[in-house]
C-alpha cells in the first residue's frame, strides 16, 4: 500500500472518530437538556449551601410558687438575604415588599429615619456634628465630601449610595433606601450569606402574601423567632425590667459571646441582671437554597438550647397586693383632706422582706407601667412616644422608687437614733428625758409638734415612751447627747446611706447627714442643731425604701444584715439546678438588750392606745412592731410632707419586715394601712379582719 493510499485510511479513520465522539456529545446533550433536563436545571437551582442561625428561646422568668412573669410565644419575621440579582431589580423587589407590609399594617426597621425623615426632609433633630460622623462611618463618605443639608444627603442616597431609578417618587425612592439602610448598616452579615431581619412580629396577612409571591420578592424569607411575653407585667415591672434591641455599644463588648446586631438583650432588672443565665445557645442549620434564597432543603442542624429559667423570691400574690394598696391609699390620702393635705399625694414604694433569708418577698413602686411596651417594634411611633413619656417627669414610671427613691426617713430613724445613744452609754432603757414643749439647743429652737397643734407636752419620756409617741424633743436631746459621729457611725453599721448589694441595677446609695456631707453639700461647718435634726431623721438624710426595710429587718432578727436578693435560683429547661442564691449577711455588733429595749417601744408604736399607728393594728390578731415617720421637704408652705411606715411581724417571732414610702403622704400613720394589707395577705388573715382604711382617722393621733 503506498503512501496515498494509507493517509486515505488515517482521514477516514479520523473521520470516524469525530463522528463518533459527535454523536457522544450530541447524546449527552440530549439526556442533560431533554430525558433529565428538568430534574437538573432544578438541582442547578439547589447547589446554594447557606448556614442559618436558630435563635434559642430566653430563658422565663417565674415567682417563688412557679407563677409565669416572663415567658416567650412563637412571632414571624421577615428576612432578606443575598442573592444574584441586579441592582434595580433588588430595589423593585424592596419596595414591593414595603408595600405589603404597610398594607398589612405591620412595621419595619426604620433606622435610617434617626437621621433622614420624609416629607419634610430634614436632618431629625441631629446636630451638624452628629451627621458629619454619621456620613463617614456608615455612609462612606469621605471627609472633603460631607453634605450640609438633607436635600443633598437625600439625593446621595437615591442616585449615588442605591441607585433608585428615577421611575420611583421621592416617598418610593424613600421607602427603598429605608431597607436598603437597614441591610447597609449589616452589610458584613449581609454579603457573607447571613440573612437580615428587617420586620418582626409580622401578620399572618403579611406571612401568606411573602409565600405567595415569593417569586417576586427573590432573597425574602419568613422564620418564626420565639419573642418575648410579660404577664401582669404592670405589678411587677421595676423587678422585671424589660428586654430591647441590642445597641452598638452593648455589641462591642459581647459580639465575642455570640451576640449579633440582630438580638434582643436584657435592659433592665431582671432580665438585664440574669442575662447570662437566661440568653440561651443558639443553634445552627445547614441548607439548600435556589437561587431566590429560597430554602429547598434542610441538610443537617445543630439545634438551639433554650435559656435557663429564673426563679424569684417574689410571691406574684403579694405583689398584686403591694401594688393595689398603695395605689388605692395614695388615692385615699389625696382624697382625705384635713390640715397640711395638700391633696398631693401621687407615688410611692413598699417592700416587704424575710428577715430571716433577706429575699424580697415584695417590691413595688407607684406609678408602675407594663414593660411590654418595650417589645415593640423600636420604628413604631405610638410605642416610642408612650416609652418616652415613662421618663417624662417627676411622675414617671419607669423611675424605681424602692432602690432609687431617696427619702429623709423622719421619724422611722429614731429607732436608729435609740441604738446609738443606748450602745454608747449616753442613755439607759429608763432613761427619762423631760419634753417641756419646746427645747433650745446650740441657739436653734425645737419645739414639739404636740405643743405647737396646742395639745401640751409629753412631759418626762423613757425610751419605750419616746419611741410610741414619737417625740421629737427627747430625740432631738438624746442625739445632741451622743454626737453626730457615733449616730453616723451606727447608722452606717446598719445599712443606712449604703448599697445593700440587691441584685438588680441602678440601686441608689443615699446620703447619711454627718460632717463630710454638709461640708460636701453646703461647703459649711457642722453644728449641735444639725445633730438634733439628724436625729428625728431630716436635714440631709436620704435613705430608699430597700435600706430602710434591711435595717428594720436587721432589728427585727438581732442584728443580722443580710443581703437583700431577688433571685432565688436558676433553673436549666431539664430541671438542674444551675444556681442557688447564696444568703450572705454580716453581724451588726450590737447587744441584745438594746434591741429588745427598741423593739419594745416599737411594739407600743402599733399597740399602745396612745401610739402613732395604733388605730391601724388594734384589732389584728398578733403584735406588730413599727414605727411611722413624716419627713418634711422643705415645700411644706405648698406641698405635704413625705409619708413612711416600717415594720416587722410577728413582733415576738419575726419573718417579715416591711417599709412603705408615700411621696406627700401627709403622716407617717396614713401609709402604715398598706403595711397592714401586705402582712394580712402574707400571713393569710381573714378578710373580716381588714383595717377600714376608708375611715378619716383622728389627726392628734396620727402626728409622725
């Protein structure tokens, strides 16, 4: 065979190869496009792995008996996450997922507005300087650039930051960039696969409408998200606090525990001071998702451990008893009448405490507010509106007047007064001390309340005598007597003018009158009539309703100061117990007979017929030791005088103790009713033996 014909052989060969591998390709073709062409281009549609978060369910928050104050339910949000398609077709998809949410009256995150508003377009309030940080850290714009008026940062938004097509309206364009803020603002978790929640607590409307045109709306997703839920939220509120969005700072410092500009974190109280305990791990799941970020197919998950339970020292019981009684006396002593009412009484605080464990049985503070506000949406106007009037005024709300309220404790500080004087030796028990009516001492004169309304003097006073009619001339000589550095001294012992430690935050520390302060205050010299006046319990003392309640109960037990505590332990979703609050207290080196000296001339305060709350307790089944005070304020011209009561029972066995502060309350005796209703409830004592607390009682034995 030549040469021709054998290079003839090798095309034909050739030939035959590529026809071959031809019909190979072409068959291929055939079975990717026609026989399975549909099962892969769905499979091209599934090849997307994404990982989600699955966010744990809080732990809840229950009374000492199990009774639910904070627990979770199930709520829909509504998230976007990343997907391929083009600009304009993303802001399309935007706005028509905005205009289903208005429609269905449900709300998105609106951040954007705490800069930029619409209609009219303005800077909302923000200084230049504000909004020049504003421009450079989130928008991006560099220094040389920054915009000086709305308008412009409006249009840099629409044309240059979004590209909104100029089809939409400057109320379209806005709603768009509205979004589009929200997912810059994330834009990290955003362009690394996570999704953004951009609407909370949607409508079953909403839901249905997202499903059913999620072919519209490409990268829109709907989870259901456990959401927090308050029950009688109102009688316990200051307690409880509230949980909110996490804010930039609070993410700062615990982004490395977790934490995702998504959450929600405890604020306040409780839910802020057991956050640790009560935030649970979240889970994770992988997925399939097609190419609109649509879920195709679960893969594997790892699931969410949900938050430990918090159980309280609070009995929801007494609670709801606290809070009744104080709002109803208030109203009651408002409505009264009489001399030196000013019918002006408007808040007030009690708390009630074991004097044996320092839990906190009850405390409550008046006006209250039901922390589910805070649950809204933070782009809700009616919700923000009424959250701001919680910090409005004198009167607001959210102001906890059981660890914040700061009061001169009038004569509910004499017992203090009889502790330092008898520990120090400036008196006995039988002492006896004249009241001539009026006394002067370091050039200021006292005179007593009793002379002054015409109705005489005590004459000459022991303790016990003292402390049941509440005489302001023997405690004015018997704490000139001891100096102010040893009342200072044992105030101090007892808690007064010091954090107890209670375990939730913002507890005020008060203020002790002695040297330091008034030098501190007044920038003058301590005098032997400031003494005298520290001793009844005005000038510059200032003490709250929890440091007033820890020193009666520290009396009440023998001298020990115990911590006061909410939490009384934590509880895993299995049942371990996680915690268990430790009682911690300190010996307060007083003798016993000086308290029992104290103790029985509180005793005579509630049950002598000449005491200062005697009327109040004269028919209750057991002895109560307390002991009224009436602080003046200085506004005595134009306002009545702050109201307290202290107390524990049963005076011979103690196991509670309770302090009651009505701000313009009149007289101390006018709030011990509220004490009263606290012990029968706690003691669980027939109604039949409820004090009438509708009755207008006899002002010349309800004086301090």
């Amino acid at each position: 065979m030549n040469l021709k014909e054998k290079l003839k052989d090798r095309y034909v060969v050739l030939g035959m190869f590529f026809v071959l591998f031809g019909v190979i390709i072409l068959l291929q073709l055939i079975n990717l496009q026609i026989i399975h062409g549909q099962e892969y281009d769905e499979a091209s549609q599934r090849k997307v792995l994404k990982e989600r978060r699955i966010v744990a369910q809080r732990g809840n928050i229950l009374d000492t008996y199990g009774v639910p104050i904070a627990v979770n339910r199930q709520g829909f949000i509504v998230q976007v996450v990343k997907t391929g398609i083009k600009n304009d077709e993303f802001n399309e998809m935007v706005l028509r997922l905005v205009e289903i949410l208005e429609k269905n009256g449900d709300t998105y995150y609106k951040k954007l507005s705490k800069y930029l508003t619409f209609n009219p377009i303005t800077f909302n309030g923000k200084s230049m300087d504000e909004i020049e940080k504003w421009q450079e850290e989130v928008l991006g714009v560099k220094q040389g650039e920054i915009m000086r008026s709305p308008e412009e940062v409006f249009a840099y938004l629409r044309d240059k930051k979004f590209k909104i097509d100029k089809k939409y309206t400057d109320e379209e364009a806005y709603k768009i960039m509205t979004l589009r803020y929200e997912i810059l603002i994330n834009e990290w978790y955003f362009n690394t696969g996570n999704s953004i929640t951009i609407a909370k607590d949607v409508s079953q409307k909403t839901v249905a409408e997202v499903e059913e045109k999620h072919h519209l709306l490409p990268g829109v997703s709907i989870d259901i998200q456990p959401m927090r839920k308050y029950i009688d939220g109102e009688l316990v509120a200051h307690v409880l606090g509230y949980v909110g969005a996490i804010n930039s700072k609070q993410l700062e410092s615990l982004k490395d525990e977790g934490y995702t500009a998504n959450d929600v974190i405890g604020q306040t109280g409780i839910e802020l001071a057991a956050e640790k305990y009560l935030r649970g791990k979240d889970g994770q799941k992988r997925i399939e998702v097609d190419i609109n970020g649509r879920l195709t197919e679960e893969l594997n998950s790892i699931p969410a451990i949900p938050g430990n339970d918090v159980i309280l020292t609070l009995d929801m019981n007494l609670q709801k008893v606290a809070m009744e009684s104080l709002e109803r006396n208030i109203k009651r002593i408002r409505e009264m009448g009489g001399k030196n009412n000013f019918g002006d009484a408007f808040a007030g605080a009690a708390v009630a405490m074991d004097v044996n464990s320092g839990e906190i049985l009850a405390m409550v503070s008046y006006p209250t507010y039901d922390p589910s506000i805070f649950l809204a949406s933070p782009d809700n106007k009616e919700a923000q509106k009424a959250i701001a009037q919680l910090f409005a005024d004198e009167t607001a709300p959210s102001f906890n007047r059981a660890i914040q309220g700061a009061y001169a404790p009038g004569s509910t500080f004499k017992p203090l007064t009889a502790i330092a004087a008898l520990e120090e030796g400036v008196v006995t028990p039988e002492t006896k001390i004249a009241d001539p009516g009026k006394v002067n001492i370091g050039g200021w004169e006292f005179v007593c309340l009793e002379y002054r309304q015409g109705l005489g003097a005590h004459g000459m006073l022991n303790l016990v005598d003292a402390l049941k009619t509440s005489c302001n001339i023997y405690f004015h000589q018997v704490g000139y007597r001891t100096t102010i550095d040893k009342i200072d001294k044992w105030a101090k012992l007892f808690g007064l003018g010091e954090l107890t430690g209670i375990d939730i935050d913002g507890e005020y520390k008060g203020i002790r009158a002695n040297k330091e302060t008034k030098k501190k205050l007044r920038n003058d010299d301590w005098r032997p009539a400031d003494t005298a006046q520290t001793a009844i319990g005005q000038f510059d003392n200032a003490f709250t309703p929890i440091q007033l309640v820890n020193y009666i109960s520290t009396i009440a037990n023998g001298g020990k100061k115990y911590k006061p505590h909410l939490i009384k332990k934590v509880v895993s979703y299995d049942g371990t117990v996680v915690k268990e609050t430790e009682i911690e207290y300190e010996r307060v080196p007083v003798k016993k007979e000086t308290l029992d000296a104290v103790k029985k001339g509180m005793v005579a305060v509630t049950n002598a017929t000449d005491g200062t709350a005697s009327e109040v307790f004269k028919d209750f089944p057991f002895e109560v030791a307390g002991k009224t005070g009436t602080a003046e304020t200085g506004y005595e011209s134009s306002r009545s005088s702050n109201a307290l009561f202290v107390c524990y029972a049963p005076a011979d066995d103690p196991k509670i103790a309770v302090a009651v502060v009505v701000e313009r309350g009149v007289w101390g005796a006018y709030t011990a009713p509220i004490a009263r209703d606290i012990l029968e409830a706690y003691f669980g004592l027939n109604e039949k033996q409820k004090f009438d607390d509708t009755a207008k009682p006899d002002e010349a034995v309800f004086t301090r």
